[in-house]
C-alpha cells in the first residue's frame, strides 16, 4: 500500500475506504447499540486489525443510508494512528483482510491512502441513487426481490421523466423530506433519468444532487410512480414543491429498491476547499 500523505489536524493518517453491501439486513449505516448495521461491521473488522479504538477510527462517510438500503460504490474515511498503522504491515492488503473477517453481505472494494484535505462527507460533489421498480409488464423473478420495489400495474416512464423535470435545480425540498434538527431541506438537484432496462423491462430512476435530505430519494420516486401510473400530473407536483411535509398524498417508497451508486469528488487539489463550502447552511439565494 503507497504511504499515507494525509495528515489530519490531531496528528492522524487518513484512509479512504470504497465499499458496497446489500443492505437488506442491516439496520442502516449508522452504528446503533445491539443493532447490526454497516458502520458496525466495519468497525468490527477494523477493531480486529488495529485493535479497539474509542473513537470509531474518526470514521465518516459520504451518505448514512436507511435501514434496508443497498449501495454498489459508498465512501467513507477512517483516520489511524501510527502506532495502528504499524498493525498493517507487509502482509495482505487490508481491503482483503477486512473481507476475510466482516460478513459477506458488506464489502470493502478498496482502502487507500486519502489525498491531502480530503473528507468523504463535505469533500463530495454529488451523489447519485438508482432505485428499481418491477412494474406489472416484468416477468415475476425472485432474484429481484432484495433490490427492486415489485408493483402490480402499470407504469409510463414518459409522464415520470416529464414530472421529474419539476425537481431539478436549486429548490427547498421540505415536502419531500423528514427535516432533522439543526439541518437544511434546501438540496441542488442535478439530473433525473427515468428508463426501462432492455434485458428484463425494470424501471431504473436515477436521480443525482449535491446531497439528499432524509427520505427525499424514496419521497421523489413515490410522486414519479404516481405521474406514471396517471394518478398525478406535473402540475400536481409542481404545486406540492411549494408546501410542506405530509400536505401530499406521495408516498415514501420501500428502501429495498434503492442504491447508492455514486459518489464524486473534485480533483485532489480541490478537496479542501469543496469540503468548506460544503459546510455552509445553504439558501436559495446560493448561486448554481
């Protein structure tokens, strides 16, 4: 493994971790007392490693997904020691370690060495989500089943791409959130792709922003299946932007359908610097 140049302000090495799992059976990320969740059973390997630490190894990641939720390609960070850091040495890389002591439904793709200010929350540009729908019109699979929300009718990807087009840009997502204490519900909103995969017929909605509030994913792709299946226009979304939570009938869908799939940062010289801005409490008078 390349020596660590990222040295955090309290005299620690910073590692970014590349990870995936299937979420179905775990309580979320975010570690929580006599629950399995993925953070844990991260910190379980690692604590085999380097050895316990009080501090959960400093470790942030660039999303806390929900209960349920999958990711192919999450981002976190840890910070060692360089007593923890003579643990690692010569043997096998420590993603493959890892791998061999945390549970098979979570796995480490890669740890690496973090460039100088870089930090797996505040340090990222966008993040992007894919959830996947079997509508009435896909074969019955039971492979599906853990990764894809199944529907017993119909849905038209035309209306949803067309009503998906209300989301986009700078906007308060209120309506479309369950707002935390001390936190914004104001998100960019980059893109939102809605297609039909050609193999098998499932629905795939793609969306991307700089961040996601909770639930704001699942609460989109609740007001996408309802302009899908005609029970809403675009114009009954555009006005349910403009009020608060619970003040529209959409409904926050199941997390098994959703994944995180990507999660960019800007170039190395450009970390710090994103990870600042990242940490305004955003307006809508932000430029975009």
């Amino acid at each position: 493994m390349k020596q660590p140049e990222s040295l955090t302000a309290d005299g620690l090495f910073r590692f970014k971790l590349e990870i995936a799992y299937d979420g179905t059976d775990f309580a979320g990320w975010a570690k929580q007392p006599k629950l399995r969740t993925v953070q844990g059973e991260i910190i379980r390997g690692l604590e085999k490693i380097f050895g316990k630490d009080k501090d959960d190894f400093g470790m942030r990641v660039a999303g806390r997904t929900d209960k349920g939720v999958h990711a192919n390609s999450q981002i976190a960070h840890v910070d060692l020691s360089e007593k923890q850091l003579k643990r690692i040495g010569r043997g096998h890389p420590v993603a493959e370690r890892l791998n061999r002591i945390i549970d098979g439904d979570v796995r480490i793709i890669s740890f690496e060495p973090a460039a100088p200010g870089f930090d797996a929350r505040f340090s990222a540009l966008f993040r992007r989500y894919r959830y996947s729908i079997a509508d009435k019109s896909v074969t019955p699979n039971p492979m599906l089943s853990r990764f894809a929300l199944t529907v017993p009718w119909a849905l038209d990807v035309a209306p949803m791409n067309e009503a998906a087009k209300e989301f986009y840009g700078l906007k308060d997502f209120r309506a479309y959130c369950k707002e935390r204490e001390g936190t914004t519900t104001i998100r960019v909103l980059r893109e939102i792709v809605v297609k039909r995969r050609k193999a098998d017929g499932v629905i795939e909605i793609e969306i991307e922003a700089d961040a996601f509030c909770h639930n704001m994913v699942r609460s989109i792709v609740g007001a996408l299946m309802a302009a899908g299946s005609g029970r809403a226009t675009t114009e009954d979304i555009r006005k349910s932007l403009t009020g608060k939570r619970n003040d529209h009938a959409y409904k926050v869908q199941s997390p098994h359908g959703l994944s995180l799939i990507k999660i960019a940062y800007p170039p190395k010289s450009k970390l710090a610097e994103q990870a600042m801005l990242a940490k305004r409490v955003r307006t809508l008078d932000d430029e975009i």
